[in-house]
C-alpha cells in the first residue's frame, strides 16, 4: 500500500505483518476481515468504484449492539439521516447503505452458517423496505 503513495522504501510488509497491525488499530467492524470475508460492502471516506461513501456522523455503525428490538428504531434514523443528506438518494441507494452498515454486525454472529447470515441479511432488507419507501414527514 504504501507503495501507492509514492513511499519508495522496500514494501517489506508480509500477510502476517499486515494481521498484526489491523489486530492492534482500531478497526471499524465495516472494514475488518471477517466483515471483508463474509463480502461485505466496502466503504470509503469518499466512495468508489468498489466501495460506497461512508455518510459520516458515525451512521454507519449504527446497527453496532442493535438487538431485535432495537434494530427497526436504528433502521428508521439511519435511512432519514441518509434521506436528510441527500434528498435525491434512490431506494437502492440507501438499501445499498443499509446493508453497508448492517453486514458486519451478520458477519459478526456466531454459531451462525454462512447461509443463515446471508438469509438474515436478505430478512433485514426486505423488512427495511418499507421504511426506506415511506415518505419523510415535513418538519413545517
């Protein structure tokens, strides 16, 4: 990586280097390996060709110790604060954001297969429609 930047010293950083660092770094669970592994949507301060725009103000760490219960409240604040930052965002645009930031709260669970992750995230979705597709009510 550091390569990239124009750092021209050795790039001398094995796999294991690189393990250690992020097991030492304060890691967002959107970016750490078993969120990566799981095949998570990337997200990036400004956004890509491979990874969304991370909306800031902590929003995407919003579902971090969501219980069942808690999880459509979050649901609702996180798509009107996505809504309220840009008022032109499509459904897919902020289901896209939806499961950036929920997928690695399903990568996290444990004594989950990897098909029952992948049917609680499509669960997650589908429940979320309809607060994505719900008119924010005016403020007047």
């Amino acid at each position: 990586m550091r390569t990239a930047w124009g750092n021209n010293a050795t790039a001398n950083a094995t796999p294991a280097d690189v393990m250690a660092a992020r097991q030492m770094a304060i890691v967002p669970a959107m970016a750490d390996m078993v969120a990566d592994q799981f095949g998570c949507p990337h997200v990036s301060n400004a956004g890509g060709t491979d990874s969304l725009a991370n909306p800031g103000s902590g929003l995407m760490g919003i579902f971090d110790g969501a219980t069942p219960e808690t999880l459509p409240n979050r649901t609702r604040v996180l798509v009107a604060a996505l809504k309220a930052a840009d008022s032109t965002a499509t459904p897919a645009a902020i289901t896209n954001d939806l499961v950036a930031a929920y997928c690695p709260v399903v990568a996290h669970q444990t004594g989950l297969s990897h098909t029952q992750k992948v049917a609680m995230l499509q669960n997650f979705v589908t429940g979320a429609q309809p607060i994505i597709n719900a008119t924010t009510p005016s403020t007047n």
